[in-house]
C-alpha cells in the first residue's frame, strides 16, 4: 500500500471493541489487546451465521462498506471499510450491545498523507445500531446542521463526513435517538478530537456553535 494514513476508531457504547487493520490505530486504547490466537478466535465467523451487508454509503467517490457477522463465540461483529486502506473488524457480546444505551456507536477518522502536513482530517464516520426502541435517528453536526440517518431492518447505521463538508464545518458531533413520539432516548456525543499534527500546532479542539452544544 502506497499511502499512508492516521486512522482512528473509538467505541463510542460500553466497551471498546478491538479493531484490525494495516493502519496506524488508536482503537481499544481502554480495552486489553488480544493476542493473534486470541483475536483469529474472535474474528471466525460461526458456520451457522450469515454475513450481512449494512449501510455503505459512497463518499469521496469511494464505497464505505460494512458488514456483520456472528462469531463462534456467539458475539456480533462489525466489519467496516475505509476504501483504500483498511478493513477493521470488532466483535461484541450482544447483550452488552445496548447496555450503555439504546444506541451503539463507533466513531473514527482519517487523515490521508500528503506533500504537506495537514491539520484537518479527511473524513469522519460513526456507524452501529440503534435499538428498536428508537424510531428516529439523526447526527447533529458543530455548524447545528442536522443529517437524518437511515436504519436498515436490524437498526443497522453508517455515516461518512465528506473532505468538503469537514472543510465546511459540518463536522459530526452527536447522535439523537427518538422514540416513537417524537420523544428523545439517547443523545450521544461522536465527536472526534484533534489530529496529530494539529496537536502538535497547538490548536484547540473544534467546539460546537452555542446555538447547538
């Protein structure tokens, strides 16, 4: 592989799920990290089981797959697609999908390489499930712009933020799940910190407009 990239992926729900991939990760920073037997385990699919694919929306002229599966230790795992560079795969207990809320989310992004270095990133994304309880899915971006999002049959979720909407301030900052009525369940914070290298320049974190925190 050509090119290189910072990539990130943060469970955003009760645990952090460990995540593969050929990328520089931060992923499962608060969860131990399986061995290679221990993470071949995890990640083989139960014979009885049926990989489905989810959400995979196309951004940047590229597919955004996802997929899910049952392993053999009866546990959900998610498969998510960053074109180009990496697959990362994190397996779940399913009972312990909802446990933190009746939303599950993990949330990541990229920065790509470039003759320069640059500050901002490339593209953002959260993906997951939303449990049936809610009926109503929507990311509410820090320039207040609000992008109802699609839930397949099983709850399934995937967004992806575009280099120009970055760059434009429709930066995704949280998740609002509401019931049937109109009423909200869970409101969950997506936001992504600084890239390295604007870490190292000393820039603050982007902050949602008053309007909408």
């Amino acid at each position: 592989m050509n090119r290189k990239i910072l990539l990130i992926a943060v469970a955003s729900g009760i645990v952090a799920m460990a995540f593969a991939g050929v990328a520089l990760s931060r992923a499962g920073s608060d969860a131990p990290i399986a061995d290679s037997a221990q993470a071949a385990e995890a990640w083989r699919k139960a014979s009885s089981s049926e990989e489905k694919t989810r959400p995979s929306p196309r951004v940047d002229g590229q597919t955004w797959g996802m997929r899910s599966y049952t392993n053999v230790r009866g546990e959900l795992c998610l498969s998510n697609d960053v074109p180009g560079e990496a697959v990362g795969t994190g397996c779940i207990p399913s009972e312990r999908l909802f446990a933190d809320g009746p939303v599950f989310a993990v949330r990541g992004a990229r920065q790509e390489s470039a003759p320069q270095a640059k500050q901002e990133w490339d593209n953002q994304w959260v993906y997951g499930f939303a449990h049936p309880s809610i009926k109503q899915l929507t990311l509410l971006n820090m320039d207040c712009s609000i992008i109802p999002l699609s839930l397949d049959e099983d709850g399934a979720f995937k967004y992806v933020a575009a280099r120009a909407e970055i760059q434009a301030g429709q930066v995704p900052f949280k998740l609002i799940g509401r019931g049937s009525s109109g009423q909200v369940l869970v409101e969950k914070d997506v936001s992504i910190g600084l890239s390295r290298n604007a870490e190292k320049a000393g820039r603050e974190a982007p902050r949602p407009k008053e309007a909408c925190s």
